[in-house]
C-alpha cells in the first residue's frame, strides 16, 4: 500500500476508530493481545516483532476472524537496533498513516544471579527492554508533538519497583523502561500527548512458563515462597495476556484523557502496591 491510499484504509466501528497503532513485540504473549484488542476495536495496527512467524500468526488469526486485511501491517523489527526501527516507522507511516498510538511491549526476560551473568547477557536484556522502546518512542514521539495529540504505554513490570531473585538484569531494565518513560511523560505533556506504564506481574506468557521450566512453578507463584523472598498472588490466579491488553487499551484510549505519567499495576496484588 501507498502512502496516497492511506484514506483508503477502512477503519471498522469501535473505540479506535480511524486511529493508527503501532505495537511492538506483536508477534506473541501481551503484545499479539494488544494488537487484536486494537484491530477489533477499529484501529489500523502496525505489528512489530522481530519474530517473523509470530506475525504470520497473527495475520492469520486475524484474517481468520473475517478482520480487514487492509488494517493490519506487519514489519520484521528487531528494537535494539534503531536502524530498523527507523525504517519500520517511516513505513507504518507511509502505509496508514501518522501514528496516534504506541504500545512498546517487546521484551525478553534473563535469568541468572548477577555475579553469574555474562557481559552480553547483561548487554541484551537492556538492549531489548530499555533500549528498544526508548528507540520506538524516539521515532514516533516527534509525531505527536507536532500534531499535538497522542498516547503512548510502555510495557513495564512489576519486577521494576520489587526485587526478585535471580531476575537482577531483567528488573534492572525495566526500572529504567520505568523511569524513561515518567521523564518522557514530562517532556512530552506540554505538547498534549500522554505517556504511561503498565506494570503486570505473573502472566500466562510463553515468558513466564520459561521461568516455570528453571525450577518455579504456577502454583509457588500463586503461593510465593518465603525461601524465594517472594509474595503470592492475593486474587489466586495468574494474569492472562488479555488482562493486561485491556489495561493498555485503557490508558491507549480517550477514557483516559487526563491520565499521565501513571504507572498501572496489572499483578493480583502481588506487589502490594508498592
């Protein structure tokens, strides 16, 4: 598609209607939730994801559900590497138009106690759930500012405000996703665009069950471990990566016009609000 048929994109009835979202980590978990939550609610949506056989996917589930082909584009984007970035942002924006919504949700967990950790592992996990959404949103914010309108949701964790064990690197990054994203809140408010967090705990990702797979389990999650220096979860359960997309819908949504620099925790109380 040309930039010259962007008009042409039909935008279904919904509550983001003739709106332009770009998502990042789309092609799995909590980012491919966020996308199909967008795409049914009428958005167009750019996917992105370095994992190209997790857009095929969510191509195909969502050609499968009879949604428009039109409305969703999907670019292979590795966001560590601002290189990449740059190029799938001036395509998005070329295909559908300015970008109204941002939803970083591209991360990899680490696991490991520090002193064990190698440079490059230490190196990466930042590179991915730091780096790369201070890149999406460098590209994309200018945008908005100019327009003067705008919403942005990094995907943080609760990991960010409470230490876990063996989780040093992970936690380390997205405090600073955390932080980043508050100043960023800041700077961009003046120019009426809003920037949040949404910080979920325990979720029934493929992430998770790879923590599931070195020794924790669903059920010492839900009842934490003192040996673990760890609180369960007080609502029982583990999150579903539909639960957190509709609380990045929320704060993505004009419901939410006078909601910024907040920090939503999405963990069953797991951290006790801290």
């Amino acid at each position: 598609m040309q930039s010259h048929e962007v008009n042409e994109v039909k935008a279904s009835a919904g509550e983001f209607a003739s709106r332009h979202a770009l998502v990042t980590g789309a092609g799995s978990g909590i980012g491919a939730e966020v996308a199909m939550a967008l795409l049914g609610q009428g958005a167009a949506v750019s996917a992105l994801d370095i994992d190209d056989a997790g857009l095929k996917q969510l191509e195909q589930r969502w050609r499968a559900g009879g949604g428009d082909a039109a409305r969703l584009r999907t670019w292979r984007t590795d966001v560590a590497d601002a290189v990449s970035v740059g190029q799938a942002v001036s395509q998005a924006q070329k295909a559908l138009g300015p970008i109204d919504r941002l939803a970083c949700v591209a991360g990899v967990l680490q696991m490991g106690n520090i002193v064990d950790l190698s440079d490059e592992q230490w190196s990466r996990v930042f590179a991915v759930n730091a780096t790369g959404p201070f890149h999406v949103c460098r590209a994309v914010a200018p945008g908005m500012m100019e327009r003067g309108r705008g919403a942005i949701v990094n995907v943080s964790s609760n990991a960010a405000t409470t230490p876990r064990m063996g989780m040093g690197a992970y936690a380390a990054s997205k405090a600073a996703l955390t932080q980043m994203t508050r100043c960023l809140a800041l700077e961009l408010a003046p120019h009426g665009v809003r920037c949040n967090i949404v910080s979920p705990g325990s979720t029934d990702t493929e992430m998770q069950r790879a923590m599931w797979r070195q020794g924790s389990s669903r059920e010492t999650v839900i009842q934490g471990s003192l040996e673990g220096n760890r609180l369960g979860i007080p609502l029982r359960k583990i999150a579903t990566p539909q639960e957190v997309a509709e609380s990045v819908l929320f704060l993505l949504s004009d419901r939410a016009s006078h909601i910024t620099l907040h920090d939503l925790r999405v963990d069953g109380g797991a951290t006790l609000d801290q």
